[in-house]
DNA sequence: GAGTTTGAAACT
DNA sequence: CAGTTTCAAACTC
C-alpha cells in the first residue's frame, strides 16, 4: 500500500493527484479501516521509528462496534512485543513474539503432508503437519528455538498456548486467525491460527469448511519498533476466493535485549495457492520461510520469515483501481477491491493500518527504554483514506495507491514516467510482498485492501522508513566515522537517521517535497523527525519492504542488518538502480534548488559537490531549507513537467522556459531538457522547440541518426569482439594442446637471416656455376624448401621434446 | 579539464 | 512584478 501523508499529497504531482480513477469507498464499509492508538491524541506522534523498544504491544482493532477491542496490552516482559490486530468480527492477528533468536523456514501447502523444514544455521524448525484443506486453523508454535506451524483446531491452538504458559492475544479475522504468542528463549510457542472458514464473526472457525474465504491480509511487525504496521484485512463476508490471492505479510522485527541477544525480524507473508483461485478449489495456505539474515555473532538478527506466494496477476487488475480518497478525510483509510468483477463487489477489504503516524493522527506509539515494555493500542478511527491514481503518461498508465503518509511505517518510493520526481509511498510489507509476485499465474483478481500497482514496473519497491538512527548510519557521504554498517552476504544496511528534534521546522511539514518521508525520531513520540528523501532509501539499496529491528537503537551506533528479500521480481540490485547525475554545487550547499539533488527531494549521494549539506547530518538545515523554498514557492518540489490543460500534449513545462539565447534547443531549456515542444506558457525567445520547427527536426534527426549510429558502433564491437574471442578458442586449443608451439614461432630473426644466407648462397653458386637464370631460382627454391623442412622438422622436435619434458 | 554560455533560482 | 545577481549545468574548446 502507498502511503503519502495528505501534506505530501498536496505536493504531488497532477498525475499522482489526479483523482478520477478514485473510487470512493464509503466509510461505512470500510469494515474498521482505520487503525488508531490510545495515544492517538499525540499527534506528533513519528511516522516510523526503530526506537530503541525492547517491547511494544499492538492492539489494531478494524470494525470494532466500540472502543471495547481496543486495549492497551501490557506485556509482561520487556523484551517482548506484541501486536494484535482484530477487525471487526473477531477477526484478528495476534503476534508476540520475545528475544528468541529464530530463524524459520517453513511451507504450508495445500496438501496434507507435513512438512518439516529445519534451518541449517539455527536449527529452526518449522513443521506443519497435517494440514487438511479443509482445516480452518494452524498452529504455529515454537518453543526453544522450534517453530512448528501446525494446523489446528482453534480450542486446540489455545490450549497449546495455555500449555506454554504464555497467554496469546489472539485476534479473530473473519476467516482466519493469526495467533502467534511469544517465541522462544522460555520456549513459548508460537501459534498462528489461520482459518479459513467464512464462519460469522466471533464464531470460532471449525474445520471442514472449504468454502470458507482465506484469511486476508496480515502485516505483522512486532519487534522494538515503535511504528505499528498497517494491517490489510477484510471483513468475513466479504472475503472471496479471489481475496484469498491476497499476499500476507507479517513482519515481526523483534528486538532482543541490548546486551547480546539478537534482534529478530519475523516476515511473515502469507498468500493463498492459485489453485486456491478455482472456486472449485479449496484454497490452502502455503507459508514459505527463509532465513533472511545473519549477523555478527555479537548481534545475531535473524529473520523469520512466512510468506505465501502471493499469486496475484498484475494484468488481471489493468484498469481496476484501488480507490483511495486522498486528502478530503485523512482520518479514513478504505481500501477497496478494485480487481474484482464487479459482480464480487462485496468484497472488502479493510485496510488497518497500524502505521506510526506522522506528526498527525495515529497510533500514539510509545517508546520504552529497554526492559519497559510498551503498550500501544489503537482503533480504527483514523482510517485513512486512500487512493489508487493513474500516474504517468508514458508507457501506459500506472495506478499508485495513495493514502495518507501517517499511516504507514514503510515507504515505496514511486518514480513516476517521464518525471524526474520520485515519491516515496509508505508501503507494508504485504504491499511489497505482492508486487513481488505480479508475475505470478494466477488470477484475475487483485485481494481487496492490497495496494494495486499496475504499470510497466516503474514503481519501484521500497524500503522501510526505520529508525532516524538507523538512517543515519548509512548515510552515504556524511557518513560520520563512528557510523558502522556491517552487512553479511544476507544482510542489509539500515538507515540511522538523527534524532535531531526539529519542533519549529515541523508546521513546514505541511508541504514537503515528493519524494521525502518524514521519519520520527527515535527516543519519543513526540522528538522530532528527519525527512528523508525518497530516493535515499534506493540509495541506501534497500528494496526490501521489512523491518528490521535493532537491539540497540541509542545513539550507540547499533548495527544494523536487513536481510534482503527481493520485491516485485526483481532484484535488489535492479530495483536499488537508479541513475542520477552526481551535482557539483559548491556555493548552494546543496540546500537550494539549482541543486537538483535537493530539488528532486534527494540527499546526495556519490555526488561532487562541496560543503554539502543535503544529508542527514545536517538536517536541520535542510529543513528549513526545504522550508524557505517552500514558503517561497509552494510548488517548488512540484515536478516541472506535468499535465498539460485539455486538448493539449499531457506533459508540458509547469511554468514554461524563459529560453532567450539557446533557441529552446539545447538542454539549457528545460522544455528542450524534459523532452517536450516549447507551449504557450513559455516566455522564451526565437523559440524553435515547436512542433513544425525545422531546427527541432533536424536537430531530432540528427540525434536519431547519432543514436543509430552509436548502436551501430557498438554492435560492431560487439561483433568483432566476439569473432577475436572466438579465433582465441580456436587458436588456443592448438597452442596449449601438447603443450608445443606453432613451427612459425620458430622463424626467428636469426632462422630468417640464415635462411636468407643459404638462399643468397646458392644465388652465388648459381651465378658461379653460370646456371641460366631459371635455373638459380629453381635452385634458389629448393634451398627455400630445404630452409623450411628444417625450421619445421626443428620445431616438431622442439615440441616432442616439450612433450617428454611434461610427461 | 578549463573556460564560456545559458537560464533557472535567488535576491533586491 | 521586474531587474539583477547568483548559481550550477550545459556547452565549447
């Protein structure tokens, strides 16, 4: 899901902004969208942070009649987290999970094997037996490092989490359930209780109901974060088939005590089979796991990570939307089911998003300091709204959802076709999760409540907004000398962002430049936040939409790790890729707009410039640089090349170029620059940038028959190079065969001038001899042939001697 | 690579 | 709002 806080909405560009493929969904069916905490009156509570938590509990509770299921939930040890997420008919995820280290790998398939898969590093263990199609529940379990996912009769999961001594916050989902009690180091399981009976809400789901709709949507994290996650459910009833495509994601960052436990990152992302598509079909759960990451022995995060193929095919929802009402009420958050025929359109889906919010409503999400454990609780009243736009006028169109930045902890960064622009969408985990399996076989459906992204793949994957600190350690030219980032093969760098409190720069928050996200400070709710560019976390190459938690957030310089899970198909190196030039500025500081990095809402990064103050380090400067630039121009960050009026090219310079020398036709005009013809906005002079101009074609052709050429040119290259490497096999064979040498090698300089003495030599003797002149050439060409015979004799006993030597 | 040109941004 | 200055990218040599 995309998230862009409504201040940023109001800077988005018209393609992003554009409204007419929103869907409103009205509120009322939203089923309890909205997610909102106890402390949700602190408005300036952080977007996302990796405080330095050694526990958090999550109550979200969707379509809750009252208040009554929202609680504050107290854990009882410090290190735990919790995270409970109910909708409205019961329907709920649980997830508490302690410092255990886990690793955990596990498949829940359709069928009814048991499957039992045991990580080599950790010897986790994650089994699931017995799984019946039909079954409504399993249990996830883990107990001294053992997580065994069975599938189990709801009364059997409880009592299971009774007999491990540790009281699961169980929340019920229409259809489903996720249970999962604390892991670990007291060996308490773990259960995930996943039914998938369609049974009425607060009805226990009972086994044998095949029909029954797969469970929706989870996005867990818990962990020492004290953003909450935004959860995707959906309300019983409403809950198809083809929502059982619906990727689930659960993310469990958990944080271990500082001392040397390790922070434990659970993904848990859960998609229904495609067979499960067929109506005919029951849909079955299929969890996979993967170790994500191994860290230092002194700091071991180890991910667990469930996620179930999410097969959702991206084509099936061209044309189909996510509505998302942008900025009208910030405080709704519907999500609807845009892929579904409309004759499914009971399916809903309710979007909690459990997202730390940023400096607005939301989740108050309360730090503790290590062994204090935190209780959040949230509600659903602060929905938000959200909205899928068509962005992009090139290569078709791309839909983003959008919904208000406090509602999600995560960003995506969105690059937007032909814009230089990039925004940054919070997204969840499960969002990530399911744009990375849009090439998946299946269905013509897109699960109500996920984000829906259709395009080309422009939009790009995410990273996670983690913690200021975390930011700041891998800023990458500031990077100040006590910064660490210690990555194994698996492991990823994490943001550090400062924990610089910025209250007075904070009303310019209002209108920030696309493509920055707002991360809270850690340390409080209330701190402060560091605005980071959204193409700072390409930078960072983390596409990964997981959270990662630390066991150390204070400004220790904790290590941080992120394991590395490609998204959307595609790989971290290919969705961190994005070219920018490097800037030069030496006098700007980088904080002003003939920057581009600043203008584009970047830090530097790899770039030349002097005295840069576009990075983290100095981000109070740069916010109130970001400030100034704004109170000067609102639309400062606003893409140049936007929407032109009706009846006009779609991209057109907002403002128009004041061109007087360059003719428009050289990259000084910005019109020249983007691509697009001079309109009448623009106040330039001899403009020749125009559709008819005969420069601009010529000068078109020009850079047409250069571009063909430099093809040319390079297949040629690439031709020859190949037909030289090709004879180098070819030759190479003879030369190492046997190990013995070519006989022309032998024609040495000295070889050729005896040759050439024996030839003169019986020149003379023919002469002598007063031979006819044909005559002394045939005896002069004998003698050549008697040379030859002997260089050629002497090299095949120079290699058979070679071949002795070897043997 | 240094110097020049250019036009947007910033400033007055 | 207009004129001027500053700035960094684009361009030229």
């Amino acid at each position: 899901m995309d998230v862009v806080s409504p201040e940023l909405n109001s800077l988005l560009p018209d393609e992003i902004m554009d409204t007419e493929a929103i869907e409103d969904v009205p509120h009322s069916e939203s089923d309890g969208t909205a997610v909102q905490s106890q402390a949700s009156q602190d408005t300036s509570v952080p977007m996302e942070t990796d405080a330095p938590m050694q526990s958090e509990n999550l109550s979200i509770c969707s379509k809750v009649p009252s208040i009554e299921h929202t609680q504050t939930l107290t854990s009882s040890k410090a290190a735990d987290s919790m995270l409970t997420i109910s909708s409205g008919n019961e329907p709920s995820v649980s997830v508490s999970t302690s410092s255990t280290l886990l690793s955990l790998k596990s498949t829940l398939s359709t069928s009814t094997a048991t499957t039992k898969t045991t990580d080599s590093v950790t010897g986790t263990t994650v089994s699931t037996g017995g799984l019946q199609k039909h079954a409504t529940q399993f249990a996830f379990s883990a107990a001294n490092h053992q997580i065994i996912l069975n599938k189990v009769a709801s009364s059997q999961a409880t009592e299971a989490v009774k007999s491990a001594g540790t009281p699961p916050q169980i929340i019920k989902q229409e259809g489903q359930k996720l249970l999962v009690t604390a892991i670990g180091k007291s060996g308490q399981p773990i259960f995930f209780q996943l039914p998938h009976t369609g049974s009425k809400p607060g009805v226990s789901q009972t086994a044998g109901n095949t029909k029954s709709p797969t469970p929706q949507f989870k996005v867990v994290t818990i962990g020492e974060r004290t953003e909450l996650k935004p959860v995707m459910a959906s309300s019983g009833n409403q809950v198809t088939t083809l929502q059982a495509q619906q990727l689930k994601t659960v993310q469990i960052p958990k944080k271990t005590p500082a001392s040397s436990a390790a922070p434990i990152k659970f993904i848990i992302t859960k998609t229904v089979n495609s067979k499960g598509l067929s109506p005919q079909m029951p849909v079955s759960p299929v969890i996979q796991g993967r170790v994500l990451t191994q860290s230092s022995p002194v700091m071991t995060p180890k991910t667990i990570t469930l996620s179930e193929p999410h097969n959702t095919n991206m084509q099936s929802i061209s044309g189909k939307k996510i509505a998302i009402s942008p900025l009208k009420t910030p405080s709704k958050v519907t999500v609807v089911s845009v892929a579904s025929p409309p004759s499914s359109a009971s399916q809903k889906s309710v979007a909690l998003p459990v997202g730390v919010a940023l400096g607005q409503q939301i989740l108050a999400v309360q730090q503790s300091t290590p062994g204090s454990p935190i209780k959040v609780a949230t509600s659903q009243t602060t929905a938000q709204n959200i909205k899928s736009v068509p962005v992009g006028g090139v290569g078709g169109s791309q839909y983003k959802t959008i919904i208000p930045l406090s509602t999600q902890p995560n960003v995506q960064q969105i690059q937007v076709p032909g814009n230089r622009f990039h925004y940054v969408r919070l997204v969840t985990a499960t969002t990530a999760s399911s744009t990375g399996q849009l090439s998946g076989p299946n269905t013509s459906s897109v699960q109500t409540g996920k984000p829906v992204m259709v395009g080309t793949g422009a939009v790009r994957m995410s990273v996670p907004v983690v913690s200021a600190q975390a930011i700041k350690q891998v800023v990458p030219k500031p990077l100040p000398s006590a910064a660490q980032v210690v990555t194994t093969a698996q492991t990823q760098q994490r943001l550090i962002m400062p924990a610089t409190p910025l209250p007075q720069i904070q009303p310019g928050f209002t209108s920030l430049p696309p493509g920055t996200v707002l991360a809270p400070a850690p340390g409080g709710s209330s701190v402060g936040y560091t605005v980071v560019p959204a193409q700072y976390v390409t930078q960072l190459q983390q596409p990964f939409a997981t959270l990662a938690s630390s066991s150390s957030f204070p400004a220790s310089g904790a290590i941080q790790t992120q394991a590395k899970l490609p998204l959307n198909g595609v790989s971290a190196a290919e969705t961190t890729s994005r070219p920018r030039k490097p800037c030069n500025c030496t006098k700007s500081q980088c904080l002003k707009l003939y920057c581009d990095c600043f203008a584009n809402g970047e830090f530097c990064n790899n770039c030349n410039c002097n005295n840069c103050f576009n990075n983290l380090e100095h981000e109070t400067e740069r916010l109130k640089a970001i400030k100034t630039c704004l109170d000067r121009n609102p639309e400062a960050f606003k893409p140049k090349i936007g929407k032109g009026k009706e009846g006009e090219s779609d991209r057109r310079h907002s403002k128009g170029c004041n061109c007087k020398r360059s003719g428009c036709l050289k990259n000084y005009c910005e019109c020249y620059e983007a691509k697009i013809m001079c309109s009448s906005i623009c106040k330039c002079i001899g403009c020749k940038n125009f559709e008819e101009s005969p420069e601009r074609k010529t000068l078109m052709h020009l850079a047409d028959a250069a571009e063909v050429r430099v093809q040319q040119q390079t297949a040629a290259k690439t031709k020859l190079s190949s037909q030289i490497s090709d004879l180098l096999m070819r030759t190479m064979p003879v030369v190492s065969s046997g190990g013995g040498r070519l006989p022309f090698t032998f024609v040495t300089k000295e070889v050729l001038e005896a040759t050439c003495e024996c030839l003169l030599e019986q020149a003379k003797k023919a002469e002598q001899s007063r031979q006819p002149q044909a005559e002394a050439e045939r005896m002069i060409l004998e003698e050549f042939g008697h040379c030859l015979m002997s260089i050629i004799s002497s090299a095949g006993k120079a290699k058979a001697d070679c071949a002795s030597i070897n043997c």
